[in-house]
C-alpha cells in the first residue's frame, strides 16, 4: 500500500495507519509535481528503513537532461523509488528520458518507475497500454498507471480490469514492479485484488472525509490496509472460490521455489528460468498470500503446465506442485 503525502505530518499519519510506501508529491502543481528536496530529505529520515519513502516527479517535460538531473537528486536523497510521468510525449522521447534517467541512478539504490496516465487519450496523450513497452525499451524497475482527471471517475473509468490484469501479469513476467492509483476507493479493492499488482496507491480514500485535500488520516490508512490484507489472505475471496483447489497429493522428486519474501514478479521469473532450463523436473513453488498463488496458477495455464497438488500452510503461504 502506497499513501502520497505533501508534508511531514501527513508522512507520519501515514506511517502510523501502516502504509508500506511513504510517497511523496506536491498536489498543487499543474499536472502533479515534485516535492522540494528538503521535504523528500525530513521524509526519507522520517520513514524507517525497512520501509519505503519514494518520489513523485509528476508529468515530466520533454527535456532529457532536465528529467535525468531531477531523477538523480532523488538517488542522492537515498528516495527508494523516483516515478517518472508522460502525458504528451512520444513513445520514443519517453524511452530516451527513461533511459537517460536509468543511467543516472547508476550507483543508487533507488529504482526507477516509468508512469502513464490512464487517461492520457483525453489530452491528446501517450497512450497508457504502452507502459509495459515503454518500460521494457528503457529497462525500467517497474510502471505506474495513474489518473490526472479530477473529475471523480477513476482508473477503472478508463481502463478495464481485463486489461489491466494482462497489463500487469505482462510486466510481472519480466521481472518488473506494477503499481496502480488514479482516485481509488475501498469499493475498488475487489477488482485491485484479482488484478494483483504489486503496489496500490492511494491518496482521497485514506484523507479525512475522503477529500484529497483534507490530508491523511492514520485511521483511514489503517482501514485500507486492513481490508488489503483480509484479500491478500483470503478471507474475503474475490473470486467466488475459483481457482483454487486444496489437496494433498505428492510426487517422488522436485525442484523447490520458496518465494517467502519475495515479489509475485520475482517468483514468476524463477519459474519461467526453471522450466526453461530443465523441462522434466517438477516443481514446487512456495507462494506468500492468496493473491500470488492466482498469478502462478495463471502463469501455469498460459504455458500449458499442469497443477498437481496446491494446499495452505498454517503461515498462510501456498504451496504449489507444477508438472512442466
């Protein structure tokens, strides 16, 4: 859960209803901007390090040196990710500025996010369904898909879960982060949960009355987490009970995957290097949450394996028996 914040006090709001990702922006400038790099500074020492404090840059200009410059004060400011926002620009210029911008970050551990806005056709913009392209090409650590209308439609106004779903397991194949936002609300979380990006990001739905501009609230914060979680274990199931299977069959021998504190994105990455490398073995693949074990049981299908045996730890992790 990613919470975006204009100040300290909203950080600490944040940080106290349990946000995972501290994110920091400026909301008053045109088309979403960049906090001051002092603020970004109080918010990175701020937020403990086992917890992310990344920047926002916003709708960046067409400059590629101006946008690697910026991108790389946030390295210097040890921000866990900079994002990096296209709305009129080419396909090609955003793969240039992202490049640029990769390059700068050399040496840093902060990682680079490319951003679209869903609505960006409405404004003669990028197109949004290029983003895993555009940050394929520019060998970005991940994307964004965000909203800039403040009209009170949203994400899924713009694109629907399908495609986003495909947007996302796409980009999780390759190893990157996926994150969505754009005016999301907790009527959205069962849609957000069968998609199952790696990052939500928020802003309205966690402020005081539900208004962006009232500020964050640690107990709306808290709510949102809560009710992620209660998916992310299963307790509420978003898909009807399909798709998953409990059973205690076994094979003689296997390869293991245990993806205990790691990415969906990583976990898929394995499994594809796996079944490349060694097609005959089987595969038991350790998945943390509900919401994973679906990305893998799609991952299953799409490259025709055969599920054998799936059953729950009392950790609430899933394991998965794969015959390639």
């Amino acid at each position: 859960m990613m919470v975006s914040v204009q100040n300290l006090p909203e950080a600490h709001e944040a940080l106290r209803g349990g946000a995972d990702i501290v994110d920091v922006k400026n909301l008053q400038e045109a088309l979403v901007g960049s906090a001051e790099p002092g603020l970004v500074k109080e918010v990175r020492e701020t937020v403990p390090a086992e917890q992310h404090a990344s920047v926002t840059l916003g709708v960046v200009p067409n400059q590629v040196g101006t946008v690697a410059m910026a991108v790389y004060t946030a390295g210097l400011l040890n921000a866990t990710s900079v994002k990096v926002g296209f709305m009129r620009s080419s396909h090609q210029e955003a793969v240039e500025i992202l490049s640029a911008s990769k390059r700068a970050l050399e040496g840093f551990e902060t990682k680079l996010i490319g951003s679209l806005f869903a609505d960006n056709l409405e404004n003669d913009g990028l197109e949004p369904r290029k983003m895993v392209d555009i940050a394929k090409e520019s060998e970005c650590d991940g994307w964004l898909i965000d909203t800039l209308t403040k009209d009170g439609r949203n994400l899924f106004d713009f694109i629907p879960e399908v495609e986003l779903r495909d947007m996302v397991f796409e980009g999780k194949e390759l190893g990157m982060s996926t994150a969505l936002s754009g005016h999301l609300k907790l009527d959205n979380l069962d849609e957000l949960a069968r998609i199952n990006p790696d990052i939500v990001g928020v802003r309205g739905a966690v402020c005081s009355k539900g208004d962006r501009n009232d500020g964050v609230y640690w107990e709306a914060v808290a709510n949102f987490k809560h009710q992620i979680d209660l998916r992310q274990s299963g307790e509420i199931d978003v898909r009807n009970g399909s798709h998953l299977a409990y059973d205690n069959g076994s094979t003689d021998t296997w390869v293991v995957i245990d993806g205990t504190g790691k990415t969906c994105a990583s976990i898929l990455s394995e499994l594809t290097a796996q079944i490349l490398s060694d097609s005959k073995s089987f595969v038991e693949v350790i998945v943390p949450g509900v919401l994973n074990s679906y990305d893998v049981l799609v991952w299953a299908e799409n490259g025709n394996h055969r599920i054998l045996t799936q059953r729950k730890d009392k950790d609430g992790s899933m394991r998965i028996l794969i015959q390639p």
